[in-house]
C-alpha cells in the first residue's frame, strides 16, 4: 500500500489549489456572511470534471479513482469547507447513489448532467423527526398504476432548492423494516415537490441547506432505483463511500486551520520574538501536524479499499470519526493561537472552527461512528 501522491493527484491538487485561490478565496467571506450557495462557481467546477470525479467517462465523468477525489476535497477543504461539502454532497450521494445502484437508463439519462455540472443534485434521507433514526422516516411512497405518490418532508438537505435532480429515500413498507424503504429520483419541477432553505446556520454557510416538501408528488416507475424495498441498504452503502468524502473535507479544513496558524505563530511577534517560538506555541502546532497526518491516512486508507471493492465499513468509519474531531480540535487551537485576532472574521480561524463542527455531525455523527466501530470490532 502506497500513500504517495500519483501523477493524477497531483496534477488535481494543483488546479484544484489554483482553482481554489482563483474563484473561492477571495469570495468566501462574503458567501459565508450572505449565506450565498455559489451556483456559478459549481458549475465551473464542473467543467473541471470536479463533480463526477469517480465517475467513468462513458457515463461523462472524469473516470479517476477515490484517491484523486480525496486529494481533491483536502484542497477544497482547506480554503471554504462549505464549498467542499458541496461537492462532496454531490459527488457521493446524489451522484454515487445513482452511479452504484441505479439502472443503466437512469446512469445514461442523468449522471452525464450531474458530472457535468449542467444538473446539481441532492440526497434526502434525514427527516425533521428521523436523524440517526432513519428507520422510523414517515416519508412515504403508495403505489397507484405506474406511479409512486410521494408524501413528508426530509430536512437537513444539501442543494435541496438549488438541486435539479434529487435521489431520496422513502418508506414504502411497514415501519422498522430494513426492506421497507425504496430510493426514488425526483426532478426538480414535479407538482407538489418543494423545498424552503434552511437559514442561520452556524457552520458551512456557503453550502445551501433546505428542507424538502412532497404533496402528493407523483413519480413514474422508471425513476425507482434498483428493487422496491432495496433503499435502506442502498442508503447504507453509500454513507459507507460518502464518510470517505466528509473525512477527505475534514482532513482540508484541519490543514487549512492547521497553516494558517503555522503562518501567524511565525509572523505574530511577542516578548521581542515571532510566538512560534514560545514552547506553548510550538508544541501546539506540532499535535496539529500530527494529528492532521494521521487523519490523512486514515482516510487515504479508507480510499484504498474503495477504489479496491473492500469491506470500508469499519475504515471508512474510523476515518470520519478520526478526521472530523481533529478538523474542530484544529480550528480550536486555531482560534487559541491567533488570541483575539482569532475571535474575529477578519481572520480565518474562526470560519475553520465553524466549518469542522459540522464534520462531527453530517453523514453520521461521531457518535453513530462509535456504533458502527464497536458493533464491527465485536462481531
């Protein structure tokens, strides 16, 4: 197993750093206070091949492996972590859903819109009274003719006004049925299908948030993915993925948090001498670097046996677990070592710290992670 970067990834962290200093870095502050989803900035991203990354080219992606998708989060991550949910929302969760489960219609008919940025998708699985839960969900889809009818909401959804194409999942069985739950693709535009943004969040404010509405919303057969009753354990597949993609955004923001602070400590002068200087100082930075690296492997790991078609549940666990506490642990001491400067928006500390707390939360929170750890170990 090698960790070094391939040609690919280096060449995707390049233009993904150039690309980031470029169109997000200046921006993200104002998106950040606006609570502004830069639909243009996707879009472009998107002509890089950036939102169908693992996906192959037949179907119009850019046919890399998870190793380049992670490189390419770390360096998203390290500028705007709200711009990196993004795309990582996109990529393994709407996209990745239809990519691994869907029929070859469905691959043909959306993923090359999706890849190419032309569609922005979004993934609904959490509702207003159903998080870590999802098995008591009261969305539900009753069969009439050749169509599903849609009822509920689901909330916590990233791109869920913007999104074109959405993948949810809906109970169509009795409730605590693993086999009970069925994954539909849902276009934006269908009657009684609606979303209402989500405001004042704390973290990730460049990334939109929604909750998602369906009134008697009315979906044909052919928009079921994979078998009736099959959602739930597809759900559960792709959160396996999608945690290698919240891990690669933690592992950016904590970078991001963790060289903004080596570049203070060497300029901020105290007692006649820059304070990376001062042991207090030092030995911070040092914990920083080392738990930053460790969360890297971790997830690059976890990458590896994605792109290998290997049991990941517990690895991919292991790496958003690891890497999402150590994003906030770094936009802490972040915000310790800048003082007041780092209290305030004028530096970025604080927006590092706001960001990683959502990493400890989305796509499973530390928690569930510690479930999923647990039950693996002691089977």
């Amino acid at each position: 197993m090698n960790f070094a970067k391939n040609e690919n990834q280096l060449m995707i962290e390049q233009m993904v750093r150039d690309f980031a200093e470029k169109e997000i870095r200046p921006n993200r502050n104002k998106w950040d206070e606006e609570e502004h989803f830069p639909v243009d900035v996707m879009k472009k991203m998107g002509e890089l091949g950036l939102l169908g990354i693992y996906i192959p080219e037949e179907y119009g992606g850019s046919g890399f492996s998870y190793d380049e998708y992670v490189t390419a989060l770390i360096e998203l991550g390290k500028v705007c972590g709200g711009v990196g949910l993004s795309v990582a929302a996109h990529n393994s969760l709407c996209t990745g859903h239809i990519y691994y489960h869907g029929t070859e219609e469905q691959k043909k008919k959306y993923l090359p819109k999706l890849a190419s940025g032309e569609f922005i998708g979004a993934w609904g699985l959490t509702e207003p009274n159903t998080g870590s839960d999802a098995m008591r969900m009261k969305t539900t889809a009753v069969k009439e003719g050749n169509e599903w009818v849609i009822n509920g909401a689901k909330n916590w959804i990233t791109h869920g006004l913007s999104g074109d194409v959405a993948v949810v999942l809906v109970r169509t069985g009795e409730l605590l049925d693993s086999k009970g739950i069925t994954a539909f693709i849902i276009e934006k535009g269908m009657p009684g299908f609606s979303a209402v943004k989500i405001k004042d969040k704390l973290g990730v404010r460049a990334s939109e948030t929604a909750e998602l509405i369906f009134d008697n919303v009315r979906v044909p057969e052919e928009n079921v993915i994979g078998e009736v009753g099959m959602g739930f354990i597809q759900a559960m597949q792709v959160l396996d993925g999608g945690r290698i993609s919240i891990a690669a955004l933690s592992c950016g923001v904590a970078r991001g948090a963790y060289e903004a602070s080596v570049q203070y400590a060497k300029e901020r002068e105290q007692f006649g001498k820059p304070i990376a200087q001062f042991q207090g100082i030092s030995f911070k930075l040092a914990d920083m670097a080392t738990q930053v690296k460790a969360a890297e492997l971790l997830t690059y790991n976890a990458a590896y046996l994605k792109n290998n078609k290997m049991p990941l549940t517990k690895e991919g666990a292991y790496a958003k677990y690891f890497a999402s506490e150590v994003a906030v642990m770094c936009g802490n001491e972040a915000v310790q070592i800048m003082g007041g400067y780092g209290y305030t928006k004028e530096y970025p500390a604080e927006k590092y710290l706001r960001d990683a707390k959502l990493m400890t939360i989305g796509e499973g929170t530390s928690e569930i992670q510690k479930v999923v750890i647990s039950r693996e170990i002691l089977k």
